[in-house]
C-alpha cells in the first residue's frame, strides 16, 4: 500500500459485530492543532464513528487502531454529494425561469429536485457503503 493513494486515521473500536466493526475518529481541522487554537474560535475538533464492514477478530473494544481508505474515491464523494445536486438545482432554476418566467416557481422546483436525489442517493446506500469504505490496516500499541 503507497502511502500516498490512502488516507489514514488512527482510531478508536467502539463497537464490534460479526462483520462490522464501529470505530471513534478525532477529525480535526488544519487549526486544530495550531498552538493558539485556545484563544481562536476557528480551531474545529470533532467526533466522527466509521463504519468498517470487515470481520476482524484480534481486536477488542476500546483498542486503536489504524484505518485506512482509498483517496481516489474522494473525487466520486464530492461529486455525488455537491457537484450533481448543484448542477440539478442550477439546471431546475435555469430551465423552469425560461420555460415559465416565475421566479417562485422556479426557486421552489430547483430546490424540490433535490428530494428525487437524495431518495435515490439513500436507496443506493447499501451499494455506496461498500464503494466508500474504510478497513482496518493495523492494531496501535
């Protein structure tokens, strides 16, 4: 595994099932670890659970870990998760002003074309979880 085609974190298990495994990531900003993030409110620290659906079984609750996912699946986030619904909503607004002339119905129809996406988004979720997944690389000592 190159170092540079995945993104790291170290981690905490806190919780383990027969095929997945929850873990506890500290995800931090650029700031955060700045040494005068006590005196600026933009330092941004936060607690994210992962999903790992991986059968692991030398490993307890409570234990770091490192875990691991591919950067080139960044991209295909970004696209499914903003550039597509802006493009929708730009092209909802665009098409209903110029077929209509109301700029109410076409502000309402730019944004109530985000709901057929999301649903769609959310019943190809099981398929996205094993797109966009995380796997445990190691046990911290």
């Amino acid at each position: 595994m190159s170092e540079l085609e995945y993104i790291e974190h170290e981690g905490i298990v806190e919780s383990i099932e027969p095929q997945h495994v929850i873990v506890r990531i500290v995800s931090e900003s650029a700031c955060a670890s700045c040494h005068a993030k006590g005196s600026c409110t933009a330092a941004d620290l936060q607690d994210k659970l992962i999903d790992i659906y991986q059968s692991v079984s030398d490993i307890s609750i409570g234990q770091k870990v490192m875990i691991v996912g591919k950067k080139s699946l960044a991209p295909k986030a970004v696209l499914l998760a903003y550039i597509f619904p802006l493009i929708l909503i730009f092209a909802a607004l665009l098409g209903t002003h110029y077929l209509t002339g109301n700029d109410l119905l076409a502000g309402g129809l730019s944004l109530a074309i985000l709901v057929p996406y999301f649903a769609v988004i959310y019943y190809l979720k099981d398929r996205l979880q094993k797109t966009f997944s995380f796997t445990i690389k190691h046990q911290i000592n």
